[in-house]
C-alpha cells in the first residue's frame, strides 16, 4: 500500500495506504466476497468490497508483530468488513495505529491507522483463499532481510515429504475443528 506520508518519530512509518486507488494497486477480488480468520477458528470474518493495495511490508514493527520476515497486507473499507463471531482484540503499537489478533490462539488479523477510521488492512495470509490477493508491491524495504530475495532459491519439500504419517495425521485431526480444515 502506498505510503500516506512520513512518520514522525515514536510513529510507525504509513504502510496501509490512504484509500482506495486504481490502476497497480487498485482492487483485488472484485465482485467477490472474501473470508478468513484466526488459526484456532475464535475469528471469523467476511470481506464483501474490494482488497485494495496487497502488500508485503519489511518495516521492523510489522516484522515483530508478524514474527516473521514481512507482514502481507491489504486494505480494505471499514464498511466492507463484517465479523462473524468475536472481534479481533486490539493492540496499540504506537500511538499511531492498533493492530488486531485472536486473543486465543494469537493470530496477527488486522492493522488500522487511528486516523484512518474507514479503512483497516487485513492479515492476507488469514484469508481462506490467500491466492485471491497476491501482493502487488512491497513497503518499508529499508527493513527488508538482505537474503529475502534468495528465498525462492532455497531447496523444499511438500509438508508430506517432511512429516511422519503418524504425525500428519495429528495434525490434521486437530484442524479438522477449524473453517478449512488445516492445521
């Protein structure tokens, strides 16, 4: 998402853009109605507008509060996302915006400036279909890893060919309580 300006000190840097716009970073998934949630199945929700702005974002405080190398993010209007069982809960990480997670299980759902009421960015990676937004641009890269564009290179296997039977099948039998079935 495109950066809405610059952050002052003590802010986090802008990364989830100032609205809808056109053109590379326009809408994702038009005219089709999205959903996901947490990995315990606590929180569910649906997205009936458009994905604005699918992004990775490197910055250190999406880095941290993903646990991971980058956060994949995309917005999307306030009014265009219902929750279907128990909100998010919220976190401000800075005195510019709040992040929302499942209190029960710690999934990382949303981002929201505090300034921008009528857009939230979602956690791509908590839809049940994340192909339906694939990021289209990459923010805060003064942060990127230097190995991240040597990732692709790395040798892998399916979950299969890495898991014992046994094991897998624990796996899966947990899930089986959640939306899509997955552990």
């Amino acid at each position: 998402m495109a950066p809405s300006g610059t952050a002052s000190a003590g802010e986090e840097a802008p990364h989830d853009g100032n609205g809808p716009v056109s053109g590379e970073g326009g809408p994702r998934n038009a005219g089709r109605t999205l959903t996901g949630g947490c990995q315990c199945g606590a929180v569910r929700y649906g997205i009936t507008g458009p994905i604005f702005d699918a992004q990775i974002c490197h910055c250190r405080m999406c880095q941290r509060a993903f646990g991971s190398y980058f956060a994949p993010l995309g917005a999307v209007a306030t009014a265009d996302i219902a929750w279907l069982s128990a909100p998010p809960q919220l976190y401000r990480s800075s005195p510019a915006a709040e992040r929302g997670f499942c209190a029960r299980c710690g999934t990382p759902l949303t981002f929201q400036y505090l300034h921008e009421p009528g857009e939230i960015s979602i956690a791509l990676g908590s839809l049940d279909d994340p192909e339906a937004a694939p990021p289209l641009t990459q923010y805060g890269i003064e942060s990127r890893l230097s190995f991240f564009a040597a990732l692709h290179a790395l040798p892998g296997e399916t979950t299969e060919e890495s898991t014992p039977a046994e094991l897998l099948t624990r796996i899966r039998q947990k899930g089986a309580d959640r939306h899509d079935g997955e552990a």
